[in-house]
C-alpha cells in the first residue's frame, strides 16, 4: 500500500495548492490505498488496529484531517485550547464498536498531531499488546498511565484510554 497520501500537509483556508498538489491528489483515483486503509480499521481487531496507527506515525506525521476520514463518517467537533487545534471524532466507525472516539490535539502552527487519544470501551491486555508491538517494532515504548497506555513515537504520543473514566 502506497500510504503517501496521508502525509501530504493539510490545506489552509484561502491558500491555493500549487499545480503538483492536484497532480497528486488526481493520482488517488489510480489508487485504492485510502479504501484499503479504511477497510482495515473498520475490520481489523483493536490491537491489529493500534499497530496500523502506529506504523502510519513511524512514517511521518499524518495530515490530521486523512487521518480522521480512516475512522469514517465521523462526526467532528473543533475547538482551540492555548496553541492547540483539538478535534474530536465521534460515532467512530469500527465493526467490533470497541472506539468511541478519538481525539487529536494538532500543533496549530505546524498542523501536525502531537497526541492521539483512542477512547475504547476495554483496555486491552497490556503485556499481550506489548509483545505485538515488539514483534513490528524493535524501538516502541509503551508505558500505562492511570487507566491508559502510552504508546510514544516521534512527535505523537498514541494514548488508549478506557473510556468512561
């Protein structure tokens, strides 16, 4: 799967894109990559999930706005809280119903996710995430909080919290 397209920087209001910009995006026709990636977090097990996202952040910073669209025809609710852009993506659509919602703050200057909250309804067994995450990647760290775990990677924290509490 070519994922290129979830690292293209996020458009601003009032600014054109430059003719490269739409080459690209007439490009995802020829591509079912995004359908792909969709599908995958619709079907795919909580934990097979969570390796996705992390995949997707050990290859750069995803545009925060195709990011969201992986969860579906969510509804998002944007706020601002001190130089943060926070979306709130709700009515998640997951197979299982296992994510509630998602929450990402974004660095207002740069566009980029600094934390990635996924609200599930049950932690999921933290050793056995653990060694899932060791089997895919060498350098990950894991560390539980409270009642979440803290995947860190680069710039974004990858939080999975119970939601609820």
């Amino acid at each position: 799967m070519n994922k290129s397209y979830l690292y293209t920087k996020p458009s601003i209001i009032g600014v054109l894109e430059s003719r490269d910009e739409f080459d690209s995006i007439g490009s995802w026709f020829d591509d079912n990559t995004p359908e792909l990636l969709r599908k995958k977090i619709y079907e795919s097990p909580l934990d097979e999930m969570i390796i996705e996202l992390v995949e997707i952040f050990k290859e750069g910073n995803p545009n925060y706005k195709k990011l969201a669209v992986l969860f579906g025809f969510v509804e998002i609710e944007e706020g601002e809280q001190e130089e943060r852009i926070i979306w709130k993506l709700q009515k998640i659509e997951r197979k299982d119903d296992d994510l509630t919602k998602v929450v990402m703050h974004i660095d207002a200057k740069h566009l980029i996710i600094q934390d990635l909250y996924l609200y599930v309804n049950e932690l999921p067994f933290l050793q056995k995430l653990k060694e899932k995450l060791n089997v895919h990647f060498k350098d990950i760290t894991l560390q539980k909080k409270n009642n979440a775990f803290v995947i860190i990677e680069k710039e974004c924290d990858i939080s999975i919290v119970k939601y609820g509490i």
